[in-house]
C-alpha cells in the first residue's frame, strides 16, 4: 500500500533494524522502544487489523512471531516478554498495517502493568454466549 510506512519499510524506501526476514514476515526494532529490543513482527503482505486477515495467514503469522520472540528471548536472556497485538483505533493502534509489539521483559523494570480488571459486575454467560453465537 502507498501509504503505508510499514509497507515502505517492506520495500526498503525506509530503512529499519532488521532482526528477521523472510518470504512471508518482516521484524525489525520499533524505533520508539518501551523496552531493550522491543520489536514488531509484520507480514509482507498490507492489511489493517485481524478483522481483514485470513485465518490461515495470521496462523502462519503468529507461529513467526513465536520463532522471533525465542530469537530475542537466547539474543537478550530475557526474564519474560509481552506480545501485544492491537487491532483498531480505540485499541491502541497507530500504523494500520498489522503488527506485533515482542516487548522484553526483565523482573521488576516497571516497563508496563497489565491494566486493572474492569469494576462492574459481568454477566459473563451472556457475554460467553454472544461471541460463541456469533
Ligand atoms: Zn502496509
């Protein structure tokens, strides 16, 4: 896609920090790290979030980002690490081409908390029931 910097970062018109490639993904260093090789692992091929994706390749997706986060985990000896993936505006997402977000983790640095529980009461059958009908 034209306009999109991560497609341009694919085609080389932006350089990045590649630590992975291949026919299929590309991962590189996010340029506005949270944490010590934070890095985003994107398919070559341009959609905007889960909901454009088929199954079958955010499956083939996921399992690359499986091999980068080992990749990072043996390369940085890591004492744990997020992977984040936001899909949407109100999710966070910033570049809407999809990506996700390999965040080391070391005990105790503070880099980010897992958001609070929401407060109010869940009707959690219902809810259970509407996405599985869905
Ligand atoms: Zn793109």
């Amino acid at each position: 896609m034209v306009d999109c910097i991560f497609c341009k970062i694919i085609n080389g018109d932006i350089p990045s920090y590649k630590v992975y490639e291949d026919e299929e993904v590309l991962a590189f260093l996010d340029i506005n790290p949270v944490a010590l090789g934070h890095t985003l692992v994107i398919p070559k091929e341009h959609y905007e979030t889960v909901f454009d994706a088929q199954e079958e390749s955010f499956g083939k997706l996921s399992a690359k980002v499986a091999k980068v986060a080992k990749k990072i985990n043996n390369a940085l000896d890591c004492d744990g690490i997020n992977i984040l993936q936001n899909n949407g505006k109100a999710s966070g997402q910033v570049i809407f081409h999809v990506h996700f977000h390999l965040i080391p983790r070391k005990e105790d640095d503070g880099v980010l908390t897992f958001p609070n529980v929401i407060g109010e009461k869940v009707n959690f059958e219902e809810i259970a029931k509407k996405i599985s009908k869905a």
